[in-house]
C-alpha cells in the first residue's frame, strides 16, 4: 500500500493529526478518502473552512494556514491494528514535526491519537491544560470516523471550539 503525503507548512494555524492512513485513503493518496469519514463536513459546518472540501483537495487546506498529517504513516483497515511500536516511532516523528513547524494549533483528531501522543490517560476535548510542545496549543477532537457513536452536531460543536480559537 502506498504512504499518503503530509500537507505541511511552518507557522500553520492548524495541524490536523489522525491515527493513520485507512485503506481507501492509501488507494487514492488522499486523507480522510474514505465516504463514510465525516472529517470535511464537520470542517466546514465547524466553520473552519469556507466550504466542504473533497478528500482529492486535502493539498487545499494548506492555502487557509491548515495542515493534515497523521501519528503512524502506514495504512490499515483498523486504527486497531496499529502496534506500539509504530505509536513510539511516529509520537517521535510527529512531536519533532510540530517543534519544526511551530504550527499555533495541533488539532488530534480522536481522543486516542492524544492519548498515544502524549502518554496521558485521559484527555478532556478541547484545548488541553499543558502542551506536549511549548508553543503551541493541543485540542482534542473526535474522531470523523463513521463508526464514533457520538452525534454528529455534538462532534461539530467542539470542532466550533477550535475555529473561535482561530479567530
């Protein structure tokens, strides 16, 4: 399976982190591919982008001060099938991009994403008390993912948090 590229910047207003690559995004090299992943409809009803995007214009959301990336690069049909090693090697990969990058937020797109990220249990959503990298602001999210039982209004709301953040 193909690596889905980074779309990165420094001085972002937003970097995007998910856990890894699903399969349909390896098979078009795009993130967040899959039509049953919510990820650019809660963007742009969060009003954090001026209209929905297509998962084939993730590469756009750098001309707003956004980036996409994710903590482990390869692809899987699961976030479950992800190992600890993969989630050790890439919070390294991943914490040396954003001291690299200085990006204003790091937005974890699921609760666990953080979690792996950095190794603390719980993790309230939205900005968190203490940054993993000074400088920069961590938001907790949840997940796009089709399979999050929440609903979608509650998942947009905290997405809103992260636009009055920018705003």
């Amino acid at each position: 399976m193909k690596r889905v590229k980074d779309h990165l910047k420094e001085n972002l207003n937003v970097l995007f982190v998910g856990f890894n690559p699903s399969i349909r995004s390896s098979e078009t090299g795009h993130h967040f591919a899959n039509p049953n992943n919510r990820f650019w409809k809660i963007l742009y009803e969060a009003g954090l982008t001026p209209r929905k995007f297509d998962a084939f214009e993730d590469h756009k959301l750098l001309e707003i001060d956004m980036g996409i990336t994710n903590i482990v690069a390869r692809p899987t049909k699961a976030a479950d099938e992800i190992t600890k090693e993969e989630y050790r090697e890439g919070k390294e990969i991943l914490r040396g991009k954003i001291e690299r990058l200085k990006p204003k937020v790091v937005c974890f797109v699921g609760k666990g994403v953080y979690q792996e990220y950095s190794g603390r249990k719980t993790a309230p959503w939205g900005i968190q008390e203490e940054s993993v990298v000074p400088g920069t602001i961590d938001f907790v999210a949840p997940s796009s993912s089709g399979l999050v039982r929440m609903k979608l209004d509650e998942i947009v709301e905290i997405y809103s948090r992260l636009a009055e953040i920018l705003k």
